[in-house]
C-alpha cells in the first residue's frame, strides 16, 4: 500500500476497475473521505447525513468499479457525486416535510370535521328526544310543520283540524322547546369552543 500513495488517481482508478485492487480503493478512500465529508456537511448542517452520503459514495464506488465511465477527473467526479445525493437527499427531505404538515393538517381538519359530525348528531338526537316527548297530536303538527314544510292549511287538511288548531300546536311546541332546546344549543355551541 505505501508504494500506491503517490499514484495519480487515473492509475489508482484503473487499479480498482480492472484489478479489484482493494488497496487501491483504500488509498482513494482516505484521500477523499475528509475533503468529501466537509463538502457534504457544508450544505447539509447534519453530521451523520454527511457521514452517510460518504459511505454511500464509496460504496457505490466499489460496487460499480468495473462498469465506471470517468469523464472527468476522479476528483471531479467525487464532488458532483456528493453534490448529487445532497440534492437529492434535500429533496427528499422537503418532500417528507411536506407530506408530515399535509398529513397533519388532514388530521387536524378530519378532527375538526369529525368532532363537528359528532356533536351535531347528538344534538340532532336530543333534539329529536324532545320533540318526541310533546304530546301526540302536537307532536304531529309540529313535524309536519317544521320536517315536512306543509303550510297550515295543509297540515289542517291532512289532519282535519282547523288551520286555527295547527297555529296553536305549533305555538304550542315552540313555546315548549325553546327553552329546553336553547339551552341545549346553547351548551353545544359552548362546549365546542
């Protein structure tokens, strides 16, 4: 190994691709891991990303030794190695960002959304259990007015009541639910702040 420390790196390259010469690789590695690595760091600002995308370098290197196309140097292609898995490890990092604060807005909003449907079908339900508890005939009306939207007279004719009696019940009603149902509304809209 210590007469290779003075070869250019074309004969070291040459070595390695067509002797699998593992001390060739060595000499290559220690003579560019450190200029590599600060290289990386530079642009990263993570230590162990760096020490990564070297290993990587080299590794590739050594695998890929007998199909190498050097157009330039092997100084030259080292650096534009380490520039590439940058770019591409930034990119991958931007897009994992991207995706965490998407997926979490999703959550946030499907919460949001589904804390809403909840709370409106019990309230839905308790409003339901009211109107349920008025008494039979104002009960009638009372749906046929507000969950059928018959006018009066319809609502009388369907019944046979006179359009008088449907006013009543329907007073009847509003003067029943509203305060169970204010409250009740009320305390929905409270407890969903």
């Amino acid at each position: 190994m210590t007469n290779l420390k003075n070869i250019d790196d074309n004969a070291l390259l040459q070595k390695l691709s067509e002797e699998d010469d593992w001390c060739a690789f060595e000499i290559i590695y220690h003579r560019y891991k450190g200029l590599l690595y600060v290289h990386a760091a530079k642009y990263l600002r993570d230590q162990e990303e760096a020490r990564d995308i070297i290993h990587d370098i080299f590794s590739s290197l050594w695998q890929n030794r007998h199909s190498l196309h050097i157009q330039e140097t092997l100084r030259a292609y080292l650096y534009q190695s380490v520039r590439n898995r940058v770019i591409n490890y930034q990119l991958k990092s931007q897009r994992a960002e991207h995706y965490i604060r998407s997926f979490g807005n999703f959550l946030y909003n499907a919460e949001i959304d589904t804390d809403y449907l909840v709370r409106k079908k019990m309230l839905l339900e308790l409003i339901e259990q009211e109107i349920a508890a008025l008494p039979p005939k104002m009960r009638a009306v009372f749906e046929l007015s507000r969950k059928e939207g018959l006018s009066h007279k319809e609502i009388a004719e369907q019944l046979n009541i006179t359009e008088q009696s449907v006013r009543s019940h329907v007073k009847g009603a509003l003067k029943i639910l509203r305060p169970r149902l204010g409250f009740l509304i009320l305390s929905f809209f409270i407890s969903a702040i």
